[in-house]
C-alpha cells in the first residue's frame, strides 16, 4: 500500500454529505470506464438516498467511513445479521486512491471488525469486473444463487465461507 495510513470511523447520518460525493466519483467512475456512460450507480447513489435507505433505517446496518489521513476516500456498509451470515452491502473507494492497497486494507478490516462472521455475501454488477477480480481476490467465489440476497437483471451474487 502507498504511504498514508487508513483509519475507519463509524458512520453517520451527518456524513451522508461527505460520503455521497466520494461514492458519485466511485460509481461514476465505473460507469464511465465499463458502460461508456457520464455517470451511473444504484438509485440514490449521488444525493444521499442511498445512505437513507440501506443505511439508516436498519439495526442490522453499519457504515464505516474509509479515511486517509484527514480525507474520507470511501465507505462501507455492512449488515451484520443474528445468524452471522453476513451481507456486504457496498464499498466504494473514491477513484483517486484505487489500485493502491486500499481494497485489500478494507476487507481485512471488514473480517478483523466481524471476526464472529460465518459467511459473507454480496450482488455486484455483472459488467463490474473489476469487482469480481477484487472479491475474487479477498477469497469470495461467484455463486448461482444465495439466500440472502435476491438477484436481479445483469448482477452476480458472490460468496465467502468462513472457517471459524
């Protein structure tokens, strides 16, 4: 990894300002380097919407900030359920600091944070396949169907088994 330190915080509805606009140079970066398009992401991705609705009204839900030094660079959501099969809701890493060690800093995080986890889950799009290469890498496999979460148009579902 590069010479910055990361640190997490949890987060809250006073940094959905914040987190959206490095989450809108995430997305849209996506969006433009594999669709060909200006701008994309999941509904609510660039005012904050988002957050509202995956983030805060669920007990289950739980929000990390990514920091480098004093800057948010990304953010997280996971749900971490009674069951401890576990779903990583998003990360996101604003584009400025990809592919330099971060992805791979956050997901240990993620595993050393919820060391009680038996299994991790999550949809991606299918045209992301720098996602894929990326929980790939973290040790997820791509899986036809999950229980927890539902797939829809044009998303792969992948999977982590945990041995505890």
């Amino acid at each position: 990894m590069d010479d910055f330190q990361l640190s997490f915080s949890m987060m809250t509805e006073s940094d959905i300002p914040e987190v959206t606009l490095v989450m809108k140079r995430a997305f849209d970066d996506d969006a433009q380097k594999h669709l060909g398009k200006e701008s994309g992401g999941p509904l609510g991705y660039d005012n904050g919407d988002f957050f509202r609705q995956w983030l805060l009204p669920y007990d289950e839900s739980v929000g990390h900030k990514i920091i480098a030094g004093e800057e948010t660079i990304g953010g997280i959501i996971v749900w971490i359920l009674p069951e401890a099969h576990n779903i990583l809701g998003t990360v996101f890493v604003d584009p400025d600091y990809q592919d330099r060690g971060v992805g791979q800093a956050v997901w240990q995080y993620i595993e050393k944070t919820y060391p009680d986890t038996i299994s991790w889950s999550l949809g991606t799009p299918a045209w992301a396949t720098k996602n894929h290469h990326f929980y790939v890498k973290c040790g997820f496999v791509k899986v036809d169907q999950d229980p927890l979460i539902k797939p829809e148009d044009d998303s792969l579902i992948f999977r982590k088994e945990l041995l505890n």
